[in-house]
C-alpha cells in the first residue's frame, strides 16, 4: 500500500486563524505568541520559516488590516449583542443596555491582541495564494518592496 509522507495541507479558516503562512501553510507569520505587549505581538518573520514567502509585500502592506479589525470588532459586538438580548434582554427602564456596553468594550479590549494578529492573518491570506508546489517553487519576487524604506511610517 502507497502512503505519502506529505500531510494534507490545513483548510483555509484553519490556515487563518493559527495564523500561517498562507503559501505554504506550514510556517508561522509571528514570531512571538500572542501577548498584551503590542510591539511584540504584531512582529512578524519577514519571511516564512519553511517556504521563504515575504510577509511584507511592498510598504504599507498592512495599513488594510484595520478596516479587518474593525470588521471583526463590530463581528464581536454584533454576536454579544445578539447573545444579550437572547439571555438577558434589553430595557431602556433600568441600565441593562449600559451593562451590555461596559462588558462589550472589556471583551473587545481582551480580544485585541488575537483580533489584531488575525486581521493580518486574514488580510495577507487575500493577497497571497496557497501553492501547493511551494517546494519546487521560489516565492514571488514582490519588485514594489524598498529596503530603505520599510517601516517608514
């Protein structure tokens, strides 16, 4: 009987959400886990670890991510809401909806962190395709990509 050395590469929401390379979908985007500390959370490898994939593709790559954030963050909110009004209910005679606000804006601040990191995720997964033949391929060469002036802003 055959049997491949070669697992079946992730799905593509799995890919996303462990925050993969989305060329390979072996190697981690981040170098660090997810922490508070925002400068350490959002360094990335600037290159895949397995299949040599940029993860900055030209200057300001990322500045997209925060219409993904903030599509994710009413995603959260409109998904508490929903989840108050199921089990709590709203009122405008007592503070409830005030509550609702409160624990809606700590969840958010506690999500953060993973929120951001998965913007990126998402974002780069859009910009960049899975290539199964990563390994007889080399990465696209990105020319729009300046030395002098990554991180730039």
């Amino acid at each position: 009987m055959f049997m491949s050395t070669h697992k079946p590469p992730r799905a593509y929401l799995t890919n996303v959400f462990q925050c993969r390379c989305p060329r390979c979908r072996e190697g981690k985007l981040f170098k660090n886990g997810v922490s508070a500390n925002i400068s350490k959370n959002n360094e990335m490898n600037e290159l895949c670890p397995v299949c040599g994939q940029p993860t900055e593709i030209e200057v300001g790559f990322y500045y997209g991510t925060g219409y993904v954030s903030y599509m994710l963050a009413v995603m959260v909110s409109g998904a508490t809401f929903v989840a108050w009004w199921l089990f709590i209910g709203f009122s405008f005679t007592d503070n409830r909806f005030a509550w609702w606000i409160g624990i809606n804006a700590v969840i958010l601040i506690l999500l953060q962190p993973w929120l951001m990191r998965l913007s990126r995720s998402l974002w780069m997964s859009w910009f960049v395709r899975y290539d199964p033949t990563w390994r007889d391929n080399m990465p696209r060469d990105y020319e729009r990509i300046v030395p002098g002036q990554m991180n730039n802003w």
